[in-house]
C-alpha cells in the first residue's frame, strides 16, 4: 500500500524579507511571480534575483501556448531555485517549467508525464488561501489545442518548500479570498469522502474543513467585507493543510465536473467548483445516503455549531450540508451556470467529455457517477 508522508517541507514565516534572508535569495534564483506581487514584496529588498512575469505571457489560467511561451523565454536562461510566488496559475506553471528539459513542450511533458524529472529545485510561496498545490505534485493546464483542461501529475513536481507568509495575503481582494476559500473547502470535502484517502490525510481534510466553516463563520457574522483578513493565518494554513489531504486522497467528481466550465467559460476555479459543489453532493447522498458522508456532515455541524436536533424557522431540522451551503452563498452567491452564458446543449457535451478525460479524478468519488449521472448533476446546477 501507498504509505502517507509529507515529502515538502513547509516553512512559515511572518513576512516576505525573514524569508529572504534566511533563504539568501541571489543571482541564481528566478523569481516567478505577478509583476504586483514583485513591486509589494521582492522589489523593496533590491534582491539580485532573476525575474519572470506571468502576465507578460497570457491573462487568466494557464493555457498549454502560456507555458510554451514561457518554456521558450527560459530556454538558455541559467538558473537555480525557481521561487514562485502567486496563487494556482503560477504555482502550476512553476511546476511544468520545474520538470521541462531544454527542448520540451508542454506536449512532451504530458507525453511523458511517467519519466518527468526535476530539473530545478521547486520552492513555493502561496499568495492566495486556495490551492494547496504548494504541497501536490499537480499541475493544471488548460490545453487548448487539444480542447481540454487536465491535469498533470508526477512525483518530480512536488515542491521542496512550501513557504507560508501570512502577510502574502494583505493586499488579496475579497473576491480572490471567496474563490479561493472555497476552492480548498472543496478540496477539504472532496478528499475527505475519497475512497483513496487514508486516516491521516483525513486528520488534514477535517481541520482544514472545521477551519474554514469557523473562520468563514465569524467573518460572515461582523458583516464578512475585510473581516476576513483578521483569519488569513488560520484560512491560509488550511488551505495548506487542504492540500495535504487531498495530495494523498485526491479531489473528485465536484473538480472534475468544474474543469470545462473553465476551460470553454473562463470561470475561475475556486467559482466553477462552487457552482458544481451542491449538486454533486446531493447526487452523492441520492445514490449513497449512509456512509462516509454522514461522518462529513457531522464535521459540518460541530464546525457550525448545530445541535443534533436544532430546526429551522419552519420547523424542519436543519441539515448540515443545506447550512454549508447558505454559508458559503454568504461568503459568494452561487448562481446557476445559465447565468454564465452555459447553453443548454453544452451539457451533454461536458458530461462526455469528463467521463472520457477526468478518470484521474472521478476514481476519488465517493461513489462511482455514470455518464448520465453526472448529465443529471450539470443539469440541477444549470
Ligand atoms: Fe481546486
């Protein structure tokens, strides 16, 4: 059996500068990050680092023809560490560009993804309470020319630092805070109902999911705005310790399901996830009402606060997953994918199109989903 272990080190520091010190960032250093990012935190240092700037290569998540771009600009360059700082584009891109011999592609990494070899040591500095991908060795690209968002996976990509920096999330605006949020309380409850995890990649999903439901609790409760900020330490280990736990379990059918709503719309990942979260679950509790998912809803209602018995205005008993999902509405309205400008007749085609490509994920449900189940959950999300 595959055993758990936390192969990246995960460093925490208060601030950008401790780390750079400590870490003596130099000449041979490439900075990969957001040109923002490198005025609030890297440039006041003066550091004699290398630079690479995302948005010099395409906007949004990273396509297959943004991370050839890059591969090409990098080609010839001499570097050691690549440091990435920013949230899931660049840490995915830092990863390909991580394990990219001199003459590969994009293709070749995904044509070869069982040899990948690591040729840059990968440290990586989260900028948003999301991913989780600082401590996975999953990268998530977008490849256009072949019409398909997927992932990436190899052991070569595993960062050898995660470094935590609270202060990295003072200037993250409330909708990046929401998305992100709830893109590692997905990854929180995917990994923890997956058949794949184990007891202690369940002790990581469970905090990060009683973490979040609280933080998001007490900021919802002052109002929500900024109040967030006052938890980004606790939102920001938790996204972390999300990732721990689905670095072992894995996500499932909610990423699967998300993944063309991003790649043919556009919708940013931590949203697409929301969008899709409430109907796969109630499709998981129509096939599989008893089971591991009651243990999730109990997880749920101690975070919450719910008495066994306690009942709504009307007198109903208030499940937990019904008062996760108000709560999450609070934090960011849900909408139905209609009013993203999803057609109908896209339905049928994205629920092929994951049955046929996201086996990766779909072997993480918490039960297995035909082609036409997964049909009936675009369908209640539309
Ligand atoms: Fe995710």
């Amino acid at each position: 059996m595959r055993g758990f272990s936390i192969k990246t080190e995960i460093e925490e520091y208060d601030t950008f500068e401790e780390y750079a010190k400590e870490a003596q960032l130099g000449a041979d250093d490439l900075v990969l990050c957001g040109e923002h990012t490198y005025d609030d935190y890297v440039a006041p240092l003066s550091l004699p680092v290398q630079t690479l700037f995302r948005e010099k290569y395409g906007k949004g998540e990273p396509t297959d023809g943004m991370v050839d771009a890059i591969l090409d600009e990098l080609r010839g360059r001499k570097y050691g560490r690549i440091i990435a700082i920013g949230g899931g584009t660049v840490i995915d891109i830092a990863k390909a560009v991580a394990v990219a011999g001199p003459d590969d592609t994009v293709d070749d990494l995904y044509d070869k993804a069982a040899e990948l070899k690591a040729y840059h040591e990968l440290v990586i500095i989260p900028t948003t309470c999301g991913t989780g991908s600082e401590v996975t060795n999953i990268s998530v690209i977008n490849r256009v020319s072949k019409g398909v968002k997927m992932g990436l996976a190899s052991p070569a990509m595993l960062p050898a630092k995660a470094v935590m920096i609270t202060n990295m999330l003072e200037s993250l605006p409330y909708k990046v805070f929401a998305t992100s949020s709830i893109d590692a309380m997905v990854h929180s409850v995917e990994s923890y109902l997956s058949p794949n995890a184990c007891t202690i990649s369940r002790i990581f999903s469970k905090e990060a999911l009683t973490t979040i439901i609280k933080c998001w609790k007490k900021s919802v409760e002052v109002g929500g705005g900024d109040a967030w900020k006052d938890y980004a330490a606790e939102f920001l280990k938790a996204s972390n310790w999300a990732g721990l736990g689905f670095g072992y379990g894995g996500c499932a059918a909610v990423h699967a399901t998300a993944y063309p709503l991003g790649s043919v719309y556009h919708i940013p990942h931590g949203q697409s996830n929301q969008l899709m979260f409430r109907s796969v679950m109630e499709k998981y509790k129509e096939i599989k009402p008893v089971g591991r998912i009651n243990e999730l809803e109990a997880i749920i209602a101690e975070a919450l606060g719910l008495e066994a018995d306690e009942s709504d205005k009307h007198g109903d008993s208030i499940q937990p997953l019904e008062a996760l999902y108000e709560l999450m509405d609070e934090v960011l309205k849900a909408q139905p994918l209609r009013e993203f400008g999803v057609k109908e007749e896209d339905l049928p085609v994205f629920a092929n199109s994951v049955i046929n490509t996201q086996l990766r994920l779909l072997k993480n449900n918490y039960v297995e989903l035909t082609e036409e189940q997964v049909l009936d959950i675009y369908k209640a999300a539309y």
